[in-house]
C-alpha cells in the first residue's frame, strides 16, 4: 500500500484539485493523510486521514506527522499544488527504487525542473552569477539546479528531487528518519536526501511518469522562495561544512544577491518590469539581516 501525505496551507481549492486527481487514480491501493494547517477548511473525501493543526507548522515539521503515522510500505510526499495523472501513483510505485521524483510538467505542459546537486561554495557561485543558466554551459555543468531540459528526459541517479513529488520506501524513512524541522520552508528535500544518500540509499529521477506542478502556487513569491533558499544554504553549511566556508558562503551571498538585484532592476526597467528588481532588492535585504 502507498501512504499518500498532502499539506493544507490556506489554499483550499488547489487542495481538492490535488485530492481530486489522488482519488482519480488507478491500479493502486493507498491512503491519504492530510496535514491541514488551516482548519477552518474543510475536506470530505473517503479514506481521508486528517490532522488539523492549532498552529501553522513549516514544510518539514507538517511531513514528519504525516510520515510518522503512515502505514504504506512505500510513502509519498505530494504538495498540494502538485496533481497526478490516474497512472502516475501505480507507475511510480511499481518501481524499485529507494526514492523517487517523477518527470514534473508546467500547467503549459512544459517540463519543470526539479532534480539537482547538492550545494557546494563553487555550486552556489555559478547560482549567484547565472553562469549556471547559460545555454552551453547549463547541458552538462553541475548545477543546484539543473536547468537544462535535455536533462530531463532520461531515467538517472541524482542527488535530489523537488519535494512536490517524492516517493521513497519505508526503510529510508525508519532508518534515516524525517526532516530537520530547523528548515522552516526551502531546502528541506535537499538536507533531508544528503542524509538518504550518506546512509547508502539511491535517488532517481524517473520521468516515465509524470505530475504536473503549479510551482509556487502553494509557497509564494519567486523572491521569498529564494531568499528562504538562501537562508538553508546558511544553516546547511553551519551543520555539514568546514568552519573556514561558512564566512565565505555569507560573503558569496550578499555580494550575489545584491548583484542579481542590480541585474533585475536594469533588466526590469528596460522590459517594463519593474517588479523584479523590488523583489530581489527585498531578497538582498533579508540576506543581509541574515547574516
């Protein structure tokens, strides 16, 4: 049986979408467990495990109450912004490996990216002056966040995948247990599968099935989601690196987030957008408060 954990955050109908397309799908026994922090919405769904929090918990805290009660011998996370083909739970369950991101599509149907390499002081640097994005570079450099999509089409071993979409086996999850609640939204998936792969298990990318993800939808803002990207990377290195990085990881931060504020603010000016240079602009500020 798969265990299926769906959080609830102040987005109700997107949440019946997702719920909607969970119990559409077919050849697949599963239960599902809804993480509801706004309880004043109200879901009716047979089968339906729900817990309702008093208070509003972050993304890693609201998976681990769903993980501790699963029963299924596998588990998937899905977000609620995330709506699976009727195929795609029996496809993805059907396969053997220890954890799994399936192939995720823009509502334009266009393929998302959502696998990458765990950060490094080089890694973050090429995030910082978009070398990472650059046409010929992107086809085979190790990004953060692979952006090519001819990346995309074939099954592979990586690091980790975005955490709309991740099925695992029990074992991984009574071995190397849940998240770091210290994460409070942004780069959980990424510490949580460093800790999956330095215990021996193996994550794939498997883009045989297919989910599509409204990205964003259930998070926020591009620019909050990068700055809470930004303050992980911080807590990441203060648990996992040499001491000697971690004053250099703050000066690549700043120094990075004020030139992408810099580049957004001509380049959104030039095309009538000024928005994204007050979002980045926002995203130096908190930076710099965080350091």
């Amino acid at each position: 049986m798969l265990s299926i954990i769906v959080i609830n955050h102040n987005t109700v109908e997107i949440t019946r979408k997702c719920l909607d397309h969970i119990f559409a799908s077919k050849n697949i026994e599963f239960e599902v467990i809804l993480i509801n922090n706004t309880p004043t919405d109200g879901f009716s769904y047979p089968k339906l495990k729900i817990i309702n929090n008093a208070a509003p918990l972050g993304f890693g805290a609201n998976n681990n109450q769903g993980l501790k009660i699963a029963k299924g011998d596998k588990i998937l996370l899905l977000n609620s912004d995330a709506f699976v083909y009727p195929d795609t739970l029996a496809e993805c369950y059907a396969q053997n490996y220890d954890v799994l991101g399936c192939q995720l599509l823009n509502r334009d149907l266009s393929i998302q990216p959502s696998w990458g390499y765990f950060p490094t002081l080089r890694r973050i640097l090429q995030l910082m002056i978009f070398v990472d994005n650059f046409p010929l570079v992107r086809r085979c450099i190790d990004s953060i966040h692979v952006r090519d999509i001819n990346r995309y089409h074939k099954i592979r071993e990586v690091d980790w995948v975005m955490g709309a979409f991740v099925m695992l086996k029990r074992k991984v999850f009574e071995k190397v247990g849940g998240f770091d609640e210290n994460f409070h939204m942004y780069g959980e998936e990424l510490e949580w599968m460093y800790r999956i792969r330095r215990a021996g298990y193996k994550v794939y990318y498997y883009p045989e099935a297919k989910c599509e993800h409204i990205q964003g939808a259930s998070t926020g803002t591009a620019a909050k989601m990068f700055a809470g990207e930004m303050r992980g990377y911080l807590y990441w290195f203060a648990k996992y690196n040499l001491i000697w990085q971690l004053p250099l990881l703050k000066i690549i931060l700043v120094a990075g987030t004020l030139y992408k504020a810099l580049a957004w603010s001509i380049l959104g000016g030039i095309l009538g957008k000024p928005t994204w240079g007050r979002d980045n602009w926002k995203t130096f500020k908190e930076i710099v408060e965080a350091v």
